[in-house]
C-alpha cells in the first residue's frame, strides 16, 4: 500500500565535536586524516565537552547522568517540529513508532518515552533495526492493513551514538553524532509526499559485523562493512531508478543515503553516474547520527521539496540490515 508523507522534522544538539576537538584528545588523527577517510568536519553531541575531554567517554555508568539531552527529549524534539510542518494537532496522532542503534533503556521502549514526552497516550512501539530503523518502520507499516492503522503515525528514529564511543580510540571517535528525525505519516489521507515504495532486507549471517553490546561500545568491522554498504546503496537506488523510469514521464531521482561516510556516498554517486544536484548530504557537519541520518537529510531540505522530486531513501546498518524508500513530492499538496 501507499503511505502519505505530512510532515518531517529533525533535531541535533548544540555542542559541537570539530575535527581540532578530536585532535586535542591526542589519539593520533587529525584534521586532514579524517577529511581524507570519511569526509567529516564536524558532529554534535548531546553530552558536554568537558566531559568528553576530562573523561574520554572511559565510565559509560556516567553517560546517560552527563548527557544534556536524552533520547527521548531529542525525538520529541524532532517530533514538535514534524507535527508544525504537517500542521496537524498532536492529538490526531493514534500510533507512535520508533527505532534506534542504542535504545538507552531495554524497557520501556523509546517510543513509550517519545510519546510521554508528547503528551500522548496512544500505543508505542519500537522497530529497530539499526540504522535502518526509519526505512525498517516503513516497511512495517506498508505491511499493515490501512483501515487498522489510525489517521496519522508518528514514526521517530533517534540516536546518541556519543554516548557509546570509546574516545581513545580514533577509528570509532572520528564518525559519529546524535540526531534525532521525525515524521508524520498517514495510510490514508493524502499530504505532500507519497510513500511509494518502502522495503528492507536482512543478512543475519554477518549480525556480528557491527555490534553495540549490552554495556559497551561501538565496534565493527570497518572494512566489511564499508564494502557492504556500498553495494546495498548503489543496488537501492539502481533498484528505485528502474521503477521510476518504467513511468511514461521519468523525473530525476534523488539520492539521500546513509550519513555515515561520504567517501563511501562518493563512490555510489560516480558508480550510479549520480550528478551533484540531485545528491543531498549533511554528513560533513553532523557526522553519522544512526537511524537519524538519512531521514534528517530530508527534513533539513523540507521545504525545498518541489513537485517534481522523487527521493531514494536509503539506508544500512547493523543486521546486517538494509532498507529503501520512494519519496514522491506532489503538486499542489
């Protein structure tokens, strides 16, 4: 089934984690070793900058008492700003669904905290599937019959992946940022995007690829899953290209991919033949945010939508995971 976009919103901290910063923890990077690998300048971190210099991230007891922002207040956040765009009164909303990398509970579930936050006293759920979380709530949906879903949907994909970085060291600590994006979704009534096709698949064989263990951090294997990411996202979108231009008018195909690495979004866009206009980023200055990232690249261009852009949506993430949407902007919505 088709699913109708209303409303995005996005939120990110204030502090900013510069290339210097890193620099000054002395862990053997750089400005121009990080520039080079991943494309990063800059990521925001919803803990202070002390505390990160004083303590390295070294106790993760500590984090979540130290942070300014939890993840629950970021995807609220991101929330308030999505209802506003798609001019809606929160009480219109009757399901919230979330997804995450680092849920910073085991229970209850993010949404349940997202929608406290809100005021609402609706069903909440989480669908996590690492940094395909957004694609993956998607997908959930399009699986759902329409006359069970309620009017609106508030689907919500947050990350602080701050809090579990080890910064001493330098492959890990130069890459990522915490975000939170938001939209309002409906099954039935139209609004200024379609959803016209959502998916996502799955290789549990290499689960052990990217992992963030119950009381520790970050690790994966870096190489792998770099190759791993390129080959999903080049495949989504020649995937979402061929749908489109099956069409009697083909329209060009914006690409906006997983944050994570823009050497790797690079790579695609010369393998696609991709043209600079039609590639959207924010990676550079807010590095990878998780599940947030590619969903935050939409919304932090809402309004220079037009009626003729059809956005890929992709994403990959642990699982290993990967999941891909069709954004349609309409006239006149």
């Amino acid at each position: 089934m088709s699913l109708y976009l209303h409303g995005m919103g996005h939120f990110h901290p204030e502090n900013e984690i510069t290339n210097r910063f890193l620099e000054a923890l002395d862990i053997g990077t750089s400005d121009q070793w990080i520039l080079e690998r991943v494309g990063i300048r800059v990521r925001r971190t919803s803990l202070p900058l002390d505390y990160l210099q004083e303590t390295r991230n070294g106790d993760l007891r500590a984090t979540c008492e130290a942070a300014l922002y939890s993840n629950a207040e970021m995807g609220a956040r991101a929330a308030e700003l999505a209802l506003r765009r798609a001019g809606i009164e929160r009480d219109r909303i009757g399901l919230v669904i979330a997804g995450s990398s680092a849920p910073e509970l085991l229970t209850p579930a993010e949404a349940a905290r997202i929608a406290q936050r809100l005021g609402l006293e609706v069903p909440a759920l989480d669908v996590n599937s690492a940094c395909a979380s957004f694609p993956a709530g998607l997908f959930t949906l399009s699986l759902m019959q329409p006359e069970r879903l309620p009017e609106f949907v508030l689907l919500v994909a947050v990350d602080s992946l701050t809090k579990v970085t080890d910064y001493r060291d330098r492959a890990t600590a130069v890459l990522f940022g915490d975000a939170a994006a938001a939209a309002v979704i409906s099954p039935r009534i139209p609004g200024r995007a379609e959803i016209l096709h959502a998916t996502m698949g799955s290789r549990p064989s290499a689960a052990e690829k990217v992992e963030i263990p119950r009381s520790g951090y970050f690790r994966q294997d870096g190489r792998a899953v770099q190759m791993f990411a390129i080959r999903r996202t080049r495949q989504g979108y020649e995937g979402l290209r061929q749908i489109t231009a099956a069409e009697p008018a083909p329209r060009p195909l914006h690409l906006v991919g997983h944050q994570a690495n823009l050497r790797v979004l690079d790579q695609v866009c010369r393998r696609c033949g991709i043209p600079p206009e039609q590639h959207h980023t924010n990676v550079e200055l807010f590095g990878n945010t998780g599940s947030a990232s590619a969903p935050s690249v939409v919304s932090m261009s809402w309004e220079k939508w037009g009626p003729l852009d059809d956005i890929a949506l992709i994403a990959v993430g642990g699982g290993l995971s990967w999941g891909r949407a069709l954004l349609r902007f309409r006239e006149g919505a």
